[in-house]
C-alpha cells in the first residue's frame, strides 16, 4: 500500500477487501483468486456457497425446484429476494408516506398481518394472531380501543376463533400492528404462506366432556412458531388445530394438521390413556379433509412433530405452482407412509401406530353449545355463548363484553370457529344478569337453529377474491326463514363463501354457498351462488354435492326456504338434514324440494 494512507487506514482498507471477498464467496459471486481474473487461465473453480441460517431450508427448496426445470412463482421470488420480516424498516417508511404496500410488497406486509383489500376498499385489514382462540377481557378491550382509533370501529370473529379489523388507512398500519404487540398480541404471520391462527378446543379447561385441556399445546406451538424464523415463508399457508374432544368442534379434520385428542385402550401394544391422533392434508376448498394416519403422539410430543412434518412440507412443497402448493398435494404424490418416513427422519425417531379398534369412540360434539348458557365442569360456573351477527362486533360492544367478562365471568373471552364468542365462569346466581346485559347492547344469548349455523366470510364487501356479497345475502337468508315462521327443530349449518378459497368452507356445510357472477343476458351478470347440500364435518365428515348452479343472490332465500321445507316435510323421524340429502339422488332433492327446472 502507498505512503499516502495512515497505518489505520492500511488495516481498515485490508479489512475491507477481505469482507468484500468473503461475502462474494458466500453468495458464490467472482472473488480474487491469486490475482488471476475470474474465468481466466489458472482461475480457481468457483463452488457455490452453501445456503446457511434459518431460511437456508427455504433457498435450498427453491434452488432445487429450479435444478429440475420449474419456474418459480413471483412470490417465492420475492422472499428470496427480500425477506418480509427484512423489508419492515421501508414498510413503515411507506405508512409514513401515508402509502399503502402493492404488489409483491402487499404479499411481504402480509407476512406482518396487514391486507390491502384495493380495490374492494383502499384500505388495510388487519389479523390478528390468538392462541387457541382465547385472550383476556383487558386484551378484548384494548383491541377495541385499537380499532376504534385506527380501523372502522368495529371487528369481525372469522373461522379460525380469531379477530380481524377493517378499515385500516395506510398511515395507520403499522400503528395498528404495534398497538397490538403493547397488549400482548400479535399479528406476525397471520397472512400469506404462514402457519396461520392456532385453532383449539373453544371450551377447553372448562368441558365435561373434554379428554384434553388444548390450551397450553396451541399456546406452545403458537410460540415455538413465533420464535423460529424457518417456520415463516412455506410454500403456501398451513393451519393447525388442536380438538380436545370437548363439546364444540374445532374443525381440526379441515386443517393441514389435524391433532385429535383420544383415549387409546388397553392391549394396544403402548401406553393406555389419551393420546393425539394426528389426521393430514385437510383442505375442504380442493374437497378433501385431514386423514387419519394411523399415529398417535405423545400429548407433550405435538409440538416436535408438527415442527417436522412442517419441515418436510417446506422442503418438498411446489413453489411452480400455487394453485398445487398444499400439503394436501404433496401427501397425493407421495401418499402417507413415505411422508411419514421423511418425518420421521427429521426427528430421529420412528412415529408410534395402533389400529383404528385400539382408539374409543370419541363423544359427538353438539352443534348447539356454542349458543346459549351451558355448565362448565367446575360445578356452578357456566360458559354463556354469544351470538354475533355474522361474526361483527362494535368497538363499543366489545368494551362492554369486557366489562360483563370481569364483572361477572373469569376475565376470558373465548372466541369460536362458528363466528361468535364464549363468556366462561359466571355463576349460576349470575346467568340472567349476564344475559340481560348482553340484550342491554343489542347482542343475544339465544339464536333459531338457522342463524345459530349460519356462517359466512367476508365477501365481496371487503375481499377482491369474493364474487357475491356473502355476509348480506346470509342475513337475508336467516331473517326470511325466521320471519316466514318456519321451525325448523334440528341443526342446519349454512356455510355461505364467496370464491374457491372457501374460507366459510362451503362445502361442510349442510346448505353450503359459493358466490358466483350469474348471468342475466348475453352480456350481464347480477351477485349469486351455486348451492351445494350434504356437508359435515367430525364423524359426519362428508364433501357436500352440488345441488343447483347460478342462483341470483336475492333468490336465495326462497330457494333454502323450499330446501328446509322439503326436508321437513319428507324427512324420517329426526333424521337430520344432511343424512336426508344424502340418502337422495340431486335429481330426486330437486323434486322434494319443488326446484325442477332450476
């Protein structure tokens, strides 16, 4: 080096030239060789860089995708490129802006909870992320005094018993999003190819019926997910629930990872008592749900297992495609057993298997108890069931669900999978003035057997992906049955959705709706639905049939009235609705439903 630079600025300037040539060499871009050029003559063979750190297992999955011929798809190329969780710093510089994210960088804010919902509104919805579906009253308010400032003072309960706001402007964003981390709460993850909400047993601590508490398995895995960087950026979103067997479903048979509590008997070769029974590959928009796979887990085992069929996911799910990116496709292309095995090579230890006979019965859930006033098992408390309509709330009823919470329950909040909430631990000397104060602010304790199963999502509303307003026709279908007086004495969920990514889940519902654009004439289409019939879910696990195309939205209520009235009319003794329509060909329901022609 020349006189000219000082001893320090000798070692700095050395210091520079080898950081440069170490991070070309980890990114395998041209070093320096002994002074020979790269690519000239003598030039040392350049060896690509080993991808290191916690997204090594995404980099590697992705440059292996391209090795075998596949193009990967805008998305995969972005978190390749930036990271979502690396590019927050700009996000927030663009809320600063009083700018929304687009394109690829409105999939990375996802990453952080946020959804631009353009151009449906110009504006952000934000969900959260709630741990089996339970948080405190002080947390329900304070997510009540965030929306109210930042989003359009109200939220919706969606069908992962979790919270969503709407209405959110650019500048308040990230406002939002770091409100929530001050109360304990987050959103991280709770969008795009994330492992979303932890699901859990709505009722569970409280259930007579329940064989396992899944409150402290959804908060472990809720964390383990939080805190591992590999476990963000899979090939496409993945759910896992936990259903402790208790009287409220939680749907776990619709999730990629279903762990299902049950008690496993004597003579099967391992330790009697209540195990998981782990079910994969649920997904009931592509028509499927989770299947048993014959393992049960240890209870205090979940966590590592789920982590490593994960990670088997995330290195083996197509990122060419994303119409084909879930779990559920790679378990078709390889079946189960050698999925398992690759499993089980990730944990270093071998899944444990019983026959079907050596697992009891597992007790039915009941449809209803989600509704209403039912006992805990702790003698004289009571969880009271909330009905929301269609999931909302306002900011101001949420501050006084609160309030009745503390005053009167537990302090908790429990949020369920049918779009309403639980209040636990009030007292049977407390059941009527808790009832009352709920009527005091226009909500209600009690529903008729339509609009106590009445689920829908969001709709075109507030979701660019919905072709039908999901959330006002399924009012409309609910407020014309009970208003025409029709009693209908069983339960009957209707699952109304707007598009093929089902998120009311169309298809396990006993009338199941999926938006559609209906045409009029040649040229011009009105809101509508094609109407599916014959869903379930649980033990009545069953794909519902399609029983009508192009139904304009306005005529939907006529047309379930028919259907209910069929049923009612022509049904055995108490079969239910869906056993009904199961046990008759489409053309035959259209009949007894006085649909000919439709």
């Amino acid at each position: 080096m020349t006189q000219d630079f000082s001893p320090d600025q000798k070692r700095y300037l050395e210091g520079f030239v080898s950081g440069v040539q170490a991070i070309r060499g980890s990114r395998g871009a041209p070093g320096f060789g002994g002074g020979v050029p790269f690519g000239g003559p003598g030039a040392p063979a350049v060896v690509e860089a080993e991808p290191a750190g916690p997204d090594a297992i995404h980099l590697k999955a992705m440059a292996a995708q391209e090795k075998a011929g596949k193009k990967l798809v805008p998305q995969e190329k972005a978190k390749r490129e930036e990271h979502p969780f690396d590019a927050y710093a700009r996000l927030k510089d663009l809320a600063e802006k009083n700018q929304f994210a687009k394109s690829l960088d409105d999939f990375r804010i996802r990453f952080h909870g946020l959804f631009y919902v353009g151009p449906t509104q110009d504006a952000y919805m934000c969900r959260l992320r709630i741990h089996n579906g339970i948080l405190k009253a002080w947390q329900f308010r304070g997510v009540a005094d965030l929306s109210e400032r930042y989003a359009g003072g109200f939220t919706h309960v969606t069908t992962r018993a979790n919270l969503q706001a709407r209405e959110i402007s650019a500048a308040n964003g990230i406002p939002y999003i770091e409100g929530l981390v001050d109360i304990g709460l987050t959103s991280k993850g709770s969008g795009a190819d994330n492992i979303r909400n932890v699901t859990g047993t709505p009722t569970a601590g409280i259930d007579p019926q329940e064989l396992v508490d899944t409150r402290p398995y959804a908060k472990e895995w809720h964390h383990h997910i939080l805190n591992d960087r590999a476990l963000y950026g899979l090939p496409r979103k993945f759910n896992v629930a936990f259903d402790g067997a208790g009287r409220i479903a939680a749907l776990e048979d619709t999730n990629d990872i279903g762990f299902q509590a049950v008690e496993v008997l004597e003579g099967a070769g391992v330790a009697p008592g209540v195990w998981w029974r782990l079910a994969l590959g649920g997904i009931t928009g592509h028509k499927d749900f989770a299947r048993d796979t014959g393992v049960i887990v240890p209870l205090d085992k979940a966590t590592k297992v789920a982590d490593a069929i994960v990670r088997v996911f995330i290195a083996s799910g197509d990122r060419s495609d994303r119409n084909k990116a879930r779990l559920k496709y790679v378990l078709d292309a390889w079946g189960f057993e050698t999925f398992l095995a690759e499993v089980e090579k990730v944990l270093g230890w071998s899944l444990t298997r019983v026959s079907p006979d050596a697992v009891a019965p597992r007790l039915e859930s009941d449809r209803l108890a989600h509704i209403g006033v039912h006992p805990q098992k702790q003698p004289g408390l009571n969880w009271v069931g909330v009905v929301l309509p269609l999931g909302k709330m306002t900011c101001a009823q949420m501050r006084s669900l609160a309030d009745i919470s503390e005053r009167y329950g537990d302090g908790d909040v429990r949020l369920t999978v049918w779009q309403n909430l639980l209040l636990s631990g009030v007292r049977d000397a407390d059941v009527a003035a808790v009832e009352q104060a709920i009527a005091a602010i226009g909500l209600a304790t009690s529903a008729s057997n339509v609009r106590a199963g009445l689920v829908a999502c969001t709709g075109n509303r507030g979701c660019k992906f919905a072709a039908s307003d999901t959330k006002g026709f399924a009012d409309l279908i609910a407020n014309h049955v009970d208003g025409v007086g029709l009693a209908v004495d069983t339960p009957v969920n209707i699952h109304v959705t707007g598009c093929h990514n089902s998120c009311a889940q169309h298809y396990i519902g006993d009338i199941g709706l999926i938006g559609a654009k209906v045409p009029i004439n040649d040229e011009d289409t009105v809101e509508g639905f094609h109407l599916h019939v014959g869903g379930g879910f649980g033990s009545d696990a069953t794909i519902g049939r399609e029983l009508l195309r192009d139904v304009k939205g306005e005529d939907c209520p006529a047309v379930v009235e028919k259907m209910l009235r069929g049923y009612l009319a022509a049904r055995s003794g108490a079969e239910t609705f869906a056993a009904f329509t199961r046990r008759h060909e489409i053309d035959a329901l259209k009949t007894i439903f006085e649909l000919e022609g439709a």
